[in-house]
C-alpha cells in the first residue's frame, strides 16, 4: 500500500491542560494517510508513506517516525520550509477537545510534480491510499495527486480515498468541486452519510446511501462510520460497508476515550487490511470497527493496535480483562 | 469587579497518586475570590484582585499567575511571613480526593487596615465579590473587609457573597456568627441550601429556599447550586437564581471530572457576569450552571473556559465533539 | 503476619501510552505478599517480609520502597543475579491491560534453605501469609516453603494461602499439582469459584464452592472475589467469605479503574486484618471487598488506603465527596 | 519603555537532548524586544510591547506570558495567521546549540499600519526599543516601523537599536541596506565590532569602533558586547559602552551556560536601564554586563534575575554563595 | 546515633528554572540532623531519629522518607498544624542558589517535653547529635533539648553538636547566647572557623582556632570545614579535625556541584563515623571530608554515598571512571 | 556495513540521580555494534543489525529504536525469554558513573546457528563489525559468530573488531582466551594500550604498541582510543590509527560530558566511515575522535552527531558556538 498525504508535527496539551494553560508539549507527527500506513505496517502489510518535508531535524525526525514503526520512506522529498503543525487540546465531558491548525505555507504544498517517480514508486503496489486533505493543499498538491492516479490507473494500483473533510482546511462547496471529479478513479471511498449529502450530492439515507453513492459514482466499495459524540470523553461508533452487493454492519462500540485523533484513519486502514487479505464483507466491516474502535484507547495518531487485538475485539471479547 | 480574599499555593499530587506515594507537585495558585475574577476576566471584564502575600518569591509568582490570566494586581499588598498553601490529592472512583490545608500565620491573616485604600481601589467598580473563606482568617482580616464594606456602599459599588462554607476553616456556629451580620451590606448571596439552614437558619426548602433566605435578610439576589456526588470520578450539578420575583432553574450537568475544585467560584462569576450583561434571570442561571460545570474539566482553580464555549453549554451544545 | 514471597520490579508505561510507544517508565516494587504486607502495615500490624534480593541498588531500593510503607525487612536474603520485572501498560476501554513478565532467573528462585531461620523469623507472629506464585517459582523456593510451613505448624502460626493464578507462570495443572499438598497446612484460603475448580476439583457453585472446599481440604476460612470485567476501564467486583459457617457476603462495588493490579492483595490483606481484629464475618468481607475497591483507585501495586477509609467505604459511604 | 518586534514560540528539547531524539518540548515565548522589556519590567519600569500575534490561544498564551512578568500588553494586535516558532536544540561542550527558525509567513510579518496608534502608545514613554530582527521580517513591518520612529522622533522619545544580525534571517548586505538609514533615527545602538564593520562599514577596531562608529553616524550611544565562545558550555563576556566622552570597560565574565538565548537582549536592557536612572557611564556598562552574565545562568529567553542581584554582580560579588 | 531536629519539606525548583518561573516542584525532606542520621544509617550504623511532625499525610511522608533510608523513626512525636518547608532555587556560575525558609509556627516548634521519654530513646545509644537549627526553634525546643541533653549524661552518651549558623533563623548574637551555654554538655563541635569567632569569641585563626576553641569550653573533639565558592557551579572544599592533640587536614577537593544543600551534614556524620569505628583522626578527617564531598554530587540533602564510595574516594581515587 | 551483537534495554536514573533514589526509568536501547551501526546511518551508509530480541513488546520496541534511526533490522531473529538491560547511574565530579548489568540468560545468548543466513545477510557488505561483547555471551553466541566470520571470509567481507573488554562480563583471561583465536579473520582491531598488553601480550607501549600488535596478529588497521579521566564530568580523549605504515594522531579533546557511554562506538564508526570513504589516515583518525568527542555530549548510546558536524569539529572548529 503507498500513501500519498501531508506529514505534521503534533503538539499535544499534557493530560487535560487547556493550550492557554501549557508550557509543555508532547511531540508526535500524524497525517491521515501516514497513519492508516503505520496501522497496515503493523499489520504485516508493506507499506511506502510519500510526502514532502523540510530537510532540517524536524523533517528528519517526522520520517524516523515513520520508520520506527515500520513504513517505508525512501520516496519522501526533501525541501521546502516547514512542516505544519497541529496544536491538540484533549477535551473531558461537556468540554470539546479543540484542534489549531498552523499547515499553510508548508513544504508539502510545495511539492513539485518531477520529485515523484510514481511509475516506480507504484510498481508492485496493491492500492495508492489518499484522503481529502492533501487536495485541500493546493494547487501544487493537486498536480502531483493527477500524476500518481495517472500512474496508479496504468499500473492496475486501486485507489482508496478517505474524505476526510476538514471545515477549517477548506468549505464544503470548495471540496465537493475538487474531491468529486477524482471519484472517477476511486474503487473505495470511505466517509459518512454527511460526506455523501454535503459533499456528493447523495440525498439517500442510512444503507440506501451507500450504495447510492456507489452508483452514482461507480465506485466498488463504500464505507461509512458513524459517530454518536455523548460526551468529549464518551463515543459510540459503528459502520457499514457497501461491496457493490449489500451492506454490511459492525458491532456497536462505547468507548471512554484515550484519543479520538486518527480513528478514521484506523478504520481505513482496517477496511484496506481486509480487502488485501480477501475476507467477506462482515469480517471486513467488523475489523476495521474494531480497529478504529481501539484506536481511541491509544494515545496520539498512530494505531498500534496488533492484528491480534483487533480480531479478538471484532470477534467479540471486549472484556477488556488484564493479560498476564 | 474587584475581588478581595486570601491567595493561596495549591500543591498537586500528580494524576491519581496519593499525598503519600508523591515526590512531585504541580504547583498554581488559587483563592476563591481570585479564581473568580480570572473567570471574569477571560469574559472580558475588567477585575482587580485584593490580597496579601509575602514578598518573596513565592508571592511574586502568585501575583504573576494572576497577572497571566489578565487581573489587575497593583492593590496587593506585599509582607508579612508566609503564603498558605494547599496539598491536593484527586480522588477517583470509590476513593474521595483530598485537600490539607496549611493557611495558619499566613501573610494574609496578618493583613493591616492602612495597606488598602479602598475608596481609590473600588473607584469605578461595579462589583465587590468576596467568599466566607475571608473572614474566616481573623479579626484582622474582618477589620479590613468591614472597611472594604464601608466604601463599597459609600460609592454604591454591589457586594456578592459566596458563603463557601469549609468545615476544615471554622463550625458552622463560628461562621454563621461572623457571616450573619455581613448580609446587612449584601447584594447577592451565592451558596446552597445547606448553607441557608445551617448559617443563617432558613428552615424551607426547594425554593422556597431561596426566597425565605432573600426576604429574612433583605438580599436582592440569591443563587444556589446543588451538587450530587455519584463518586469523586463523576457528579451531576444544578443550579437555581432567585431574583426577587422568581427561581430560575438551569439544566443539569453529569460530569466526568477533571478537577472538581473551583466549581463554585466559576458558578459565582458566571451569576456576576450575567448581572453585568442585564441578562434575564434563566440565561444568567444557564450561564453560570455552564461555567461551573466546565470548571470540572479544567485542572486547577481558574476556569479557562472562554464566553463562547460557556455559551455554547449553556444553550444545549454538550456533545464535547471534537473542534477541528 | 509474616509473608513469602517474591519481589519484583514493576515498569510502567506512563498514561495509557503502549510498551511500543513509550521512553519513559515508572519504578516500583510488587510482589503479591508484600503488598498485602504493606496494606497490613498501614493499618497498624506489624509486619515483616521474608525474600530474596540481589545486592545491588535496584536490589536495595526494593528492600527500601517496604521500609518506606512500614514493613520490616532484615529478614530478606541478599544475593543471587537479578530482580524480577514486570513491564506494565495499563489498558482503557475496550484494550485490555498487559503485563510481560522478566522473572526467570532470579536472586528469588536461588533462594537456599540455610538463608532462613524460620523459627526465629515466626517467632512471636500470628500469619504466615503467601500466594501461590511463590512455588510456582520451582524446587529451591518449593524446599523453603516446605521449612517456613513446618516452622508455622510447630510454632502455631496460622498459614494463609492466595491461589493468585497466573497463566504466564504455569498451568491449571501444574499450579494444582504443587498447591494441593500445600493445602493441609492452610488455615485460610483465598480463591475464587474459577480456582476451586480448575485447581482444586471442587464442582460446586456459588456459596456453596465455599463450603465444599473448606470440608474438601479441612480448612477453616475460605474467602472468594468475584470480578465482572466490562471493560478494561470499569469493573465491577463482590467477595464472599466463608467461616465454617456461613457464607457472608459484601457489598458490590462497580469501579472506575486507575489501578487494577494487586486488588486481590489488597482483599487478602482485608481479611487477614479481620481476623486479626476478631471481627464478626460479615465486618470482615465488607472491610476487604471495600479494601480491595479501593486498591483499583490507587497506583501501583500497595494498599495506601487508611484504615478510616476502607471502614468508611465498608459502612457504605461512597459519595467520593472532597475532603476538605 | 515602548518595545516594537515579533513574539515566537519558543520550543525546546529537553536538557541536551537533540531535535531529532526529543517527543518532549518545552514550551516559552520570547522576542528580542519583548526579552528587553521583560527585563525592565523586573527592574521596576513599566514597559509596554507591542506587535501583532494570531487569535487563538498560542497567540493568547505569547501575551499571557508577557503579562505575567509585568509587561503591559493592550497595544499588541491581534489577528493574521500564526506565531513564528524557534526550536532550540541545547548544545554542550564541542557540540554547538542549534535553533531552527519557522518564522517565514507570520502574523507578525503582516502587520498593518493602521492597527497602531503610535502617537498613542508612544504618549509619555522614555524609549522606544528595536532590534534588527524587527524590519528583518519585509515591507510590512518596515512601514509600521517608520510610523513608529516618526512618531517617536515627533514626541522626543529616544530610540534604541540594537544590531541583533542573525544570518538565518538575511545576509549581512540586505540588512546593512535596511538598518544603514535607520541609524538617523537611533539615539543608542547596541551591537559590536563585527556588526560596526560588517554592517555599517566602520574599519576601525577595539574602543576606536565604537567612537567611529558614534561619530559616522551621529550617534549618542554606543554599546558592544564581545564573546569569546570556550564552548558551548563555556563562554567569556565584557561590554563596552562609549558615551560621546569616552568609552567604559566592564568587568569579564566566564560563565558555565545554562541558556545562551537572550544574553543580548538582557544587555541592552541593562543599557537601557542605567540611561533611565542617570548612572554614570562605569556603573552603567557593569550593570549591562552583569544582567547579561545573569542571563545565561537562567533557562528561556527572560532576563529573570532581580535588580538587586545584577547590583550585587556589578559590583564584584561572584562568589555564588548559597543565600539562605 | 540518636539525632533530635526538625524535619522539613524541601521543594525544588526543577533543574536551574528560578522559583519565580516553575510550576513544579520535586519534593524531598530534609533536616540538618535527619541527614546526618541517613547518611550513618548508609554506612551500617543503627540510627533513630527524634522529631515531631503533624499527623496529616505529609507529616507522615516525612517519616516515610527517613524509614527508606533505614532510620529508625518510632520516637518521632505526631501532632501539631504544619511542617516547615524549604523552597529552594539552584543557582549555577555567578547566581546563587536561594534558600526561601517557610518554617515558622510549625509542629517542630510545639514539641511538649512530655512527649519525648529520653531515658528510653537514648538507651543504648553512643551519641546523640544535634544541630544549631534545632534550639534556633525557640523556648519549647530549648526545654527538649535540655532533658535530652540532661539524659545523655546521665546515660553516658556523647554529644555532638554542628553549629550550622543560618542568618534567616536568628542572629548571631542570638545563636551565641543559646549556643555557648550548650558546648558544656558537647564532646564534639562541628562548625568552622567563622563560628569559632562569630559565635563563641574565639580570636584565633587556621589551626589554633580549633585548640583554642577546645580548650576554651573543655571539648574533646573539634571539627572544621571550609569552603572557597568559586562560582554557584564549582567550590572547593577542605576539612580539619582535632582530637585534643593535633590537628588533622583532609584532602582539598574542587567539585563540580549537583546539589550543595547537605555537605555540612554529610561531614558531620563522617566525624560521627570516624570516632564509632575508632579510627585515627587522618582516616576520620579523610571519610568525612570525602562524605562532604560526595555529597555535592546526589540531589537533595541525603548523602547516599556508600562507604565504599567513601573510602575509595578518602583514599585519593578520585578520577569518577565509570563503573561498569 | 553489518553488525552483530546483542541489544539491551538501558534505563537511566535521570539526571544526577541515584539508581538508590529515583522512581522513574528513561529507556533507550543499546548494543556496542548496534550503536556503530546506528552512528554509520546517520552518516549516509547503508547498516544492517543482526541480533536476536524476544518476541514481545519490549524486543520490538528494540527493534522499533534501530529502525527510527535508518538502521536496517530484518535480519534479526525473534525468540528467547527475555532483552537484557543496564541500569545506568549518572556520575558527576568526584561521583564515578554506575551500570548494573542484568544481561544474562537473554534471547540473545540463546541464539541458533539456523536463525541466521549469513551469506544471505553479508551479500554485498563491505564490513563485518563485531565487538568483545558478543562472544562473551557464551558458546551458542561463539557458533553463530564462527558461522559469521567463515561467510565473510568466503564473500570477501572485511572485519572489524572492537575490544570492548568489561569487567562485568569477562576476566581478561577468559577474554584472552575466546578472544585472540578470533584474530586470525580480522582486519581491523579497535582497543587501546591496555588490551593490546591485558588480552593479547603485546607489551610495547605507545605508537610502538599498534604496530607490535598489528604485526603479531597480522591486522591491517589497529585504533586506539585513550582517556584521562579527570573526573567524571570531564575527561580527555584522544586517539591513534595504525594502516601499517604508520601511526596517525588525532587532536585530544577535553570535554565536558553529558553521556559517556557509546564513545568507542562513536570511535569504531567513525574508522569505518574513514576506510570506506577511502580517506587517508590522518582525516581517518580526526574524524574518529571527532566522532567520539562528540557522542559524549548526547544522551544515550546513539551518535546523532551528522556527518557535517564530526567533519567541522574534525578540522578544528570547536568553539560551539550557537548555530542560528
């Protein structure tokens, strides 16, 4: 699996501290499809992250991170300024966890079509994984996005997309004009019954929107997770997933949240682990529940949940009972 | 507003551990008072705290802190030996949180009527806030806040009162004895109905609380919150405000606690504030019910919750979803 | 009360960060009868653990940390290569905690008879507490059991046995093969339904397996928890205790867990403290059921809840209000 | 005092760890002018910053920290899109400290002339302080930066520059270009031999640079500081300060460095002082020389020492006695 | 070794962050004769510690912290409002630390002499160790310490008394008159030349210093330090002892210092040392100038130099090559 | 450049403290080839680890720590009981530095000759890097290095061997033993003075002692490194490179150290970093000893010091002047 997106430096409040109140500061570095990478390369699956940071330390270590958790790097430009930050404030009960976003003038919107070879960086590849917020990049971004499903349309490479859609990144009307022309190359989509009315134009609503929004754009499977936000510290998910036949549908979970950060990722991921390893659509939509599901308990963006605690949570032991 | 009571340094066990188990604390600074004019003062309302602490360092840096939050200070008085500190261990769960109190022979207590100029001090004030933790330091510190009282009516500045009755500091008799007779210069009371009874003996209850209490001694307004403890993880609060003519009822919060001290204080601001804006008595009661309520989820004494997101509470947004 | 048993390095992952992510840990000792030593100790019973330590530092600050809390220490043998370790990540939600345990080779399991001068370390005591993840730590630590439960048995001292079942240790059938010859020289028993079954063949449920197992092995008291395991954030746990008699049986308790190592220690440590008192049953498990509650509340592995505490919570005050 | 520049966040790795190696910042702020005015504010004049930072609550928290050591702040604009960031890496020995800039497209870089009333804020103010990291930063500030000087020069406030040239920002030739007709404007220019010669094209070396340098371009003061770098843990430091007559030596100091950010700013601060008090030049230039020394015995960029510690230093008392 | 003195709360502010930035403490205790109690205990010899400390969980920490080190701690009395707390600010190069003393009214300075049964504390005991710190407690102090006093010569047990003259205490005519009266029950001083004169009227300098004071007041045992404070970071340190006959000089040692706070304590323990193993006055005046300097290099005030470490280093192995 | 040796875990007391005192544990992971490895990758060239860590968490995270830094790691093998570990005392001045080490019955001794396929792994290496470390480990690690060594010769893989004798693990003698067989297939040999006299009999000193031992073993290249240990905060190095025909001397360094472990490493790399870049040997050995100097001034065992930095302070750049 190759991963086209933005690497950033998270910059998280300790425990609960408001971002008024810190002078600390836990470092990680996230991007949407950057982890969904990591999730897969616990997995077992080999995956390439390419994007574009600044040749100094911070550039540095956003690629070791990548690579301590087992992506490759190599196809990772080096240049340009700076690599965006996100500022995390962890939320607790009525109080919303808040995110400041400082991602404009990056060197990831800098990217300049001649630093990618995708024709060998695909080579070999199953999917290209993509999420709404590299085109929210720009111009610059979009013209290397056409290359790589250019490339990936050739090559036999399918191609996922995570909506992902960002209201501080870009509106809804400017996302729809930019996400909807690339559907024609998508096979998965992944998003919400939200995504499909606000961004699609799909009115229908609950399985009926899945499978509207496949044929409407001819795409092979749809995914959708749902959210039920009780509390900053308390969320139930569950999801479906349309193959082009029925809808299947997950577990519900109820989580007492570590991080929310990056749940979508997971269950991206899970569902891409899913179609690699051929399973029907019920393991498949229950996997990737489960996957996002225990995203929530670990903490920044990274899902280091194994394949083994992924599979025992989907089959149904959520006891949670300590392992010793 | 001006704001006049003792400043303390509260000294926290890290996360669970016990007083006994520490080798470090987290060290801010509170006062019930204070706390509420930093309130205040994140809302836009320009406050001036009033207290006494040591001159070194460690006085310094508890004016500083409240420096940072946006209080006015230059009414501090510097000397005398010591500042009193608070050791605080949260609870969790089954297990009660903890707060020893170590405020004897402090700077506070040993305050002197010639160091506060109070008609120059409450120049321009619209508000004299202050809580039962005061007179409780002393017949020194009565003498300065009968002084402080005298002005206050002289130049028709309000005078609010947060009962704040604390067991560790006085008996309920030794309160009600100093307490009672300050009602007399008394605009709006703020407390519960334990303290109604116990105090200042107004035997009805519900609401009738509140108007028993406000006639018997001629009180314009008065405010109650009622706190269920389910454990020290999880409490639900509500409040009620009597405005001379009828209760107003706020909604009821069930909290997931993060740091359950300076509850109160929040609340009283949030009436305070209300006050200010001539809002109506049910969005006054929204407002501070809200405001306390996000105290919880904030560590340490000062609540940081801005105007938008107490009102975004306070008018039924509560799903803590995460703002990005 | 005398205990034997093994002492251990516990390394905990911070927060809820993975063994994988984390740099950082936190040190302390454990060990299944120390920690019921210490809970002793606190509660004012002398105590004194009996153990093996290598001599260096970490050797030493494992002697110290019971020192610290109380617990008598000059009959701890010195020498051997290595502390025991345990890597902790504590769980959340649907993720399960998880303990790796680094415990072979240890100074413990070179324990040698001539180290021990049982007569003159029983002298003067009422218990000898141990658990059973002493002899599953092999021959040389089985032969010096074998002398500490003669020495017992000719001095009058009573013997309690916790099963404490560890799978990383040994299996069902092992454990039984050892415990059971163990058993004639227990006094009290401390188990659960699970144990009674899988380790000592006895059929009967409910109140009834206590009972049973007391008139299967001749022993005197038997005590059982019982664990409902929602998630790896919130259990919920009951115990019963077993005279002779009668079943008596405790309060429950539904937990929000900060800690939930060493909540079976603290429940022995319970019991033993009530027989020690001459309570009637039914004080004795609620005081133990609420002693291990409380345990779940604290980090680490020590019961550092007072006496006044566990009392309060057994009468079933559980509001968890500050104390202030 | 009256300071015009931009505020950073100040990010640093903690201890002597690298960039690369660290998941942990130390969060601060700091500003060559806002240091200076820090400085002064400890000292017991009122100082007041001004420049522009982001809404949010990192812009929020960079006035906030300057509040709390008693910096007015009202005059700061608010709005645009970020705070510029320093990451410092410490060095050590052999091993040179490293700061990465990532202050390219700031909010501060987009300051408007119309956000500040110059007439306004200079009204009454002794000094209006500069550094050349301000026009540093283009066109946009270099406008708002000739408001200010002409409103200073209409209202006799002095003006001070200091050189502050930092060849990440610009090369030596643009700011020579930028600074050069500055100096019309500068009462006192704080810098050293390197920037007199390479900056401003004065040849002449030792006490005769700073004559020179008075003379070219009509100044009234000037001040050097010289650093002899041992390593990155040690450096020598003396200062110079000529005052139209003659040019006063300061003692030297060999410093064992704890933070090497910020001496300059702590040493223009100095100058500045004694010009405020009317010392003579001697008492001066030790004064400077002593804060600065001070300085790098403090961590982050403030200049925290107390006035009566940098007397004490000034006036020979090094010996670092414990003072208890 | 029987030691009677305060016991306070030492909070630091972490690394060389000054009091006025930090927001968190590490937390240790401390006491001029509890030190030297841990440091004997190190070394294999029984000690037991007299205090008196409230009864709250940080007088019980206190107690916590000398039983980890090995003191005995049985006659430590319990009651009273407060412990004693030592804010304290590491200095480094030309800044001093800073010693802020917050130890007025405390439990220490309500000892009741009834609460102190001395005939039983001291039995058995060879010396019983006090510090000047202790009668600078004031009258009810003075009265203990006169029955323990009273009672060591009784029982026969040496005293030895370490002047430890602190100017934020008491004066040194104060110091003077309670001391003076208290050398005819001391067998050894501990103090320096600045004492001999200052405190008991000793006009003699270097080595005759020490006879002089001992034939002025009949003590047998007169022990001195010195100490040249090059800078807050570096001191050198040497030591004299005279045992009736001649007088005995250390080694000098130049320190590169982690923490200074203790080295007087650690001193005199290694006198104490010295004169129990009855060593001649070369050895013993090397061990305790060895302890002191050792001492320098370990946080806060405990020495937990072993006597290995000691010897080593007494016996001129000073080159600190890693141990491994 | 391929390495095989065992990886630790290495826990660090932090700062100055005490392994006797502190409570929490700052982990990194280790290895003497390792750590060359590692220092090689940072420079540009391609390394590849070979090892064997257990299964669990704690082995990947090992695993995880080499990979972060662009070491290659799919040649090791998972399995065995348990990591080994160091526990790592900071010295300071006088204090020497401590590690405990806890490395026996580790995964890594019970490694298999069938784990490893060596000429699939040295397929197109240059180097072999080993150290004394590794067949200290005991037979079954002394099979799999025959193994090793028998594939380079047959592929044309050079060796290198480092001394790293440690008393710890090994007497000389029983180094000597396992040690001066394995010269026969090395073509580098890393030590000093003292290993070619204590384990090979080579009694020549100074320059004369490279070249006697180059002969008597037949070696192409002999390096050592030589350390003045002034305290344990400071040291000089300095070093010597013998290519058979003569010796090169680097510059000495004194250094003020923040780390000193992983010096010869830094060494070890940095003579293969020279020979492969085909330097000659006086650029060889000035980069080597740059190399060293510069690992003492960064935490834990990795060199991160860039290529561009050694070369700088190789050719004399040492001021450490701040880069910014």
């Amino acid at each position: 699996v190759v991963t086209f997106g933005e690497l950033l430096l998270r910059l998280d409040a300790p425990g609960h501290e408001r971002l008024l109140q810190t002078d600390r500061y836990r470092a990680s570095f996230t991007g949407g499809e950057a982890n969904a990478a990591v999730a897969l390369a616990q997995w077992g699956i080999e995956t390439r992250a390419v994007s574009k940071v600044p040749e100094h330390e911070i550039g540095q270590a956003a690629i070791n991170h990548l690579r301590r958790y087992g992506v490759r790097t190599e196809a990772i430009a080096r240049g340009g300024p700076r690599l965006g930050i996100l500022y995390v404030e962890t939320g607790a009960s009525q109080r919303a966890g808040k995110v400041i976003y400082d991602r404009l003038h990056t060197s990831f919107r800098q990217v300049e079509r001649e630093e990618f070879d995708w024709p060998s960086i695909l080579s070999g590849a199953g999917w290209l994984h993509l999420t709404g917020t590299a085109p929210a990049g720009g111009e610059a971004v979009g013209a290397v996005l056409a290359d790589a499903l250019a490339a990936a349309r050739s090559l036999g490479v399918r191609v996922s997309l995570d909506c992902s859609f960002r209201s501080a990144l870009w509106t809804r009307e400017e996302a729809s004009a930019v996400l909807t022309p690339l559907l024609a190359q998508v096979d998965l989509l992944l998003g919400s019954e939200a995504d499909a009315r606000g961004l699609f134009g799909v009115e229908a609503s609950g399985e009926e929107s899945l499978a509207a929004l496949a044929e409407k754009f001819n795409l092979r499977w749809v995914a959708y997770t749902e959210r039920d936000s009780h509390s900053a510290s308390e969320n139930t998910i569950r999801a479906m997933f349309y193959d082009g036949h029925q809808v299947a549908h997950s577990r519900s979970y109820t989580i007492e949240i570590v991080d929310r950060i990056g749940g979508g990722d997971a269950f991206a991921a899970g569902i891409l682990f899913g179609l690699l390893c051929g399973w029907p659509s019920q393991r498949i939509v229950e996997y990737a529940a489960a996957a996002a599901c225990l995203k929530h308990t670990i903490p920044w963006d990274f899902n280091l949940a194994s394949r083994d605690e992924v599979e025992r949570l989907a089959s149904g032991e959520s006891t949670g009972r300590l392992v010793r």
